[in-house]
C-alpha cells in the first residue's frame, strides 16, 4: 500500500495568483490483516506525512 499526500500553496496578490508550488509526500508499507491496527498505523503515517509537508511549506514561505 501507499499512501500519497499533497498539497498546493498558491501566493495570490490583488486576485493574481503570484506564486504556485505543490508539496507532496508519500509512504509504502504493508498490508495488514487487524483491519484496527493497520487504520491506527494509518492515521500516525498520515500525522507525520502532514508535519513533514508543513515544514517544507514554511520552508518555502519563509525563503520568498
């Protein structure tokens, strides 16, 4: 399984987009048969693709 997240930030001055960059992060692990463990992995996968995203993003804001 993977599991892929992404987002767009766009910069918008006056109604005119200034600025476009998409942030993606992604993660491949295995299946698993405790349907309950595996939407709990799910859900900590997803925090830290999250958090991983958001410091690239404020990364990016802070070096315009």
């Amino acid at each position: 399984l993977t599991m892929i997240i992404s987002f767009e930030v766009q910069i918008i001055k006056d109604n005119v987009i200034k600025n476009k960059k998409n942030f993606s992060q992604n993660f491949s692990y295995s299946n698993n048969s405790n349907k309950f463990s595996l939407a709990q992995y799910e859900k900590d996968i997803e925090k830290n693709l999250i958090n991983k995203i958001i410091e690239n993003i404020n990364t990016y804001l802070l070096s315009l």
